[in-house]
C-alpha cells in the first residue's frame, strides 16, 4: 500500500468517523427531545434547540463532504462501513419519531388554541337581549378577555 493510498483512507476514515460522532451526538438530543415531549416538558426543550441546531448544521455540512467525495466512503474499511449504516438507520428511525411527536405536539397545541379562542369568541357574542318584563337581562358574567400569567410566581 502507497503512502498516498494509506493517507486517502485515514482521510476517509477520518471524515466517516468525524460523521458518526455527529450522528451519535444529534441523536442523543432528539432522544431527549422525543422524551420531553411524551413528558409534555416544552420548556425544557428550549436548551436542547441551540446544541439541535449547531449539530444539525454540522451534520449538513459533513454530509456534503462526505457526498462531495464518493471515494470517501469507498475507501473505509468495511467495520466502518457497518457502523455508518447502522448508525444512518437508527439516526432516520429517530429523526422519523421526533418529527411525529412534534407535529402531534403542534396538532394538540392547536386544538387547545382554538377550543380557548371558540370559547372566547362565544362568551364575547352571548346576547344579552331583554328578560319578558323587557328590562335588560344581567349579563352571564364579564365579557372574558384574553390574559398571560407569569409562572415564575
């Protein structure tokens, strides 16, 4: 084996692994996504969006070298290979489960959002109208507005 064919696998190799462990690494934090949604902890997963995001885009970009460079994976030795399937078939398992939770999330946050605003729109519409003696009827309550609490009480 040449010493320039030793250097193009390492380099390869170097780049799959480089890979792995960003593949690794993001599937741990949609893991934990995953769990803070079935815990309805929306946020907690605030601080994992940064580290999502600056994995996200690693990931983008090593991919784009990778596929940029067919040689690259040609020239891992086969364990490598293995690992790389293995770990890209769990990675589109996961990234498939996160993205149903977050659209059940959405869905279940729209729902509530709109049954609130329903609610809202009937109590501001109820009709007052006049009692059979024709004096004015009492109101069922304040017309209901809109408000934010602040959790941090």
């Amino acid at each position: 084996m040449t010493t320039d064919v030793a250097a193009t696998q390492a380099d390869s190799s170097g780049r799959v692994s480089t890979l792995l462990t960003t593949m690794s690494r993001l599937i741990g934090v949609l893991e934990r996504e995953i769990e803070m949604l079935r815990d309805m902890e929306p946020t907690e997963m605030q601080a994992l969006q940064e580290d999502k995001i600056v994995l996200a885009a690693a990931y983008e970009s090593q991919m784009q070298a990778v596929a940029g460079d067919p040689a690259a994976v040609a020239d891992i030795d086969e364990e490598l290979r293995g690992e790389l399937r293995q770990t890209t078939s769990r990675f589109q398992e996961v990234l498939a489960e996160n993205e149903r939770m977050l659209r059940a999330a959405r869905h279940a946050t729209d729902r509530l959002l709109g049954a609130i605003a329903k609610s809202v729109q009937r109590q501001k519409t109820q009709q007052r109208g006049y009692s059979a003696i024709g004096r004015p009827r009492a109101a069922a309550g304040a017309p209901a507005s809109p408000i934010t609490l602040d959790q941090r009480l």
